[in-house]
C-alpha cells in the first residue's frame, strides 16, 4: 500500500475506485465499503484508494467538541492496508483545506488529483466548504467528470449502526466486548516503545511507555492487556491510558503498560496493546504510596483474570 501525503504526483496518480472518510478505527461498517471498493476497482482494472483525513475535521473548527478518538494514525493506515487497499491519500485538514468548494473539490481533488473513476459513498456523505457538497451534486457531475458514483447501504449489528461514534460509546463505557463485536477484532493500539521518566521502576513497576498522539482517546483508565510484539506468544500486563495526574499535569497522554515477569530493554520495539477488560478509571492519588498501592492492586487484579481460563 502507497501512502501519499496530499495528492500523488502527476506521474502516479491512476484511474482508481476510491472511497472518502476519516475511517476512525475501521470498523466493520468501514470494512464492508472498503471491501465493495477493491471489488469495483479490480472489476473495472483500477486500483483501490482511499482519500482520508488529519486531524479530525472537528478538530480544526469545535476542538472541544470534536469526538475522541478510536484509532492512531498507525492503527488507521493498517487497517486500511488489511483491506486491500492500494493508494491511501492522506489530507491535511487545514481552514485552506476546508475551504474547498464542493464542484472544486470534484474537479480539481478528485476528478484530476484521483483520477477517480468509481466512488463509493453513504447516503449521509458531505464534502466541499461548509459541507454544501453531498451525493446529490456527485451524480450531477458525474457525466462530465467520467466517473461513477455507488451508493452504499448502512451496516448494522444487531438492528444498530455500526458506526465509530457507537465504538467510542462502548469504550467509554469500558465495554470492550461489544467494541470488538462492532470494530471486528479486540480493541488495541500500536506504537513504538519510548524512554519514559522512570517514575514507574522507582515505584516497582516499571513500564513500557507509547505516546497518545491526540488529545482525546476514547479508551481511558486502567486496563487488563496482553502485548503483542515482544515474543512468540502475547505477554499479559497491566495498562493505564491517561496523563498521570498524581506525579505531573502537563495534560499529556499516555499509553503505559507495565509487563507481568518481564525485564528487557526494547525502547524502538513496535508493540501492540490488546486491551481485555478494563478495571477501572484513572484517579489522583495524594501521595506516591498511594498510588504504588492501586497499582498493586490493579496488577494482582490484572494477573488474576488474564490468568483465568475465560479471556
């Protein structure tokens, strides 16, 4: 799979079926319209892409209201590969951005920076400044602009959307069952191991520590998790998703995992945390001691259930 920052090039942009979203955690909903654009693309010989964006358009215009977020950038991009995508068009979602109108956004983003000959859209789908574009005025265009448009039914899991506002509400339930049943796959993040400030080895835990680059994850709190990466088997553990407000309050988030038995340096290592159940929300503690005991606590609750027959 090519990335492409923007548009690609003129020497390698081909005629392609192309599909448009934020694909926040390519869940199953996302995976039925990937799926039906790799199957128009190879009916038709063109490749597979798809136009996404960064940030968050919410993020640029109500950052207080924009949705938290289920998936990294990494984890996005992976998912987007495991479908068989071919191209990703990675957008910049700036106010220059953003101010695209909607036949411009068909002619010059689409039509000429695509090359995009078949698309796929939900009924709900809007474009272009202001959001004035919508499936309406593709079709309009479509002769003109020599593509097709597709309109693609909803995906539905038990009579509901499966949507990624619906898996943000599960996680932030800590459901992680139902969030697996709508993403497909157990919940998880990707990242690189990083050097930390050492707080957890001096409170006898120490930590594998991967940066939560947005402001608002929609996992949060204290969970049971097993690591992928790092051996021939997942290795269990204990998780916080947060930003620490006992030792700082800088604000910053945080992916920290302290692993059961485990004492090798892997800083750069590329991990995948597989988050099992969640045992519950981050708090702040008033002293050290009291936060080396909840992490105690939430170790010998996490080693219990992972080493349980039912996960």
């Amino acid at each position: 799979m090519k990335i492409f920052r923007g548009l690609p090039p003129s020497s390698q942009r081909r005629p392609c079926a192309l599909a448009i979203g934020n694909f926040d955690g390519v869940h199953r909903g996302h995976r039925a319209l990937l799926t039906r654009v790799v199957d128009a693309a190879r009916a038709r010989g063109l490749i597979s892409a798809v136009m996404t964006f960064e940030p968050h358009p919410r993020e640029l215009f109500s950052p207080g209201q924009a949705p938290a977020r289920v998936a990294n950038l990494r984890d996005k991009l992976d998912g987007l590969k495991a479908c068989g995508i071919d191209h990703v068009y990675l957008q910049h979602f700036n106010r220059r951005f953003a101010s695209i109108g909607a036949e411009e956004f068909i002619d010059r983003m689409l039509v000429d920076g695509c090359r995009m000959k078949w698309l796929a859209v939900g009924e709900d789908f809007r474009f272009g400044a202001r959001r004035t574009g919508d499936v309406a005025l593709l079709e309009q265009n479509a002769a003109r602009g020599g593509y097709e448009v597709e309109l693609l039914a909803t995906v539905t899991n038990n009579g509901e959307r499966v949507s990624s506002s619906a898996v943000r509400a599960a996680l932030a339930r800590g459901d992680l069952a139902r969030a697996a049943r709508l993403l497909g796959h157990p919940y998880s993040i990707t990242g690189r191991v990083l050097h930390g400030a050492k707080r957890g080895r001096l409170l006898g835990y120490p930590t594998l520590n991967l940066r939560i680059a947005h402001k608002r994850p929609a996992a949060q709190g204290i969970y049971a998790v097993r690591v992928h990466g790092i051996g021939d088997v997942p290795w269990p553990g204990v998780a916080s998703v947060g930003v620490r407000p006992t030792v700082e309050n800088s604000g910053r988030w945080l992916l920290e995992v302290h692993l059961f038995d485990f004492a090798d340096q892997i800083y750069g290592h590329l991990v995948r945390v597989e988050f099992i159940q969640k045992l519950r929300d981050e708090e702040k503690y008033a002293t050290l001691e009291q936060l080396a005991a909840a992490i105690r606590n939430d170790a010998d609750q996490a080693r219990a259930l992972l080493s349980s027959s039912a996960v």
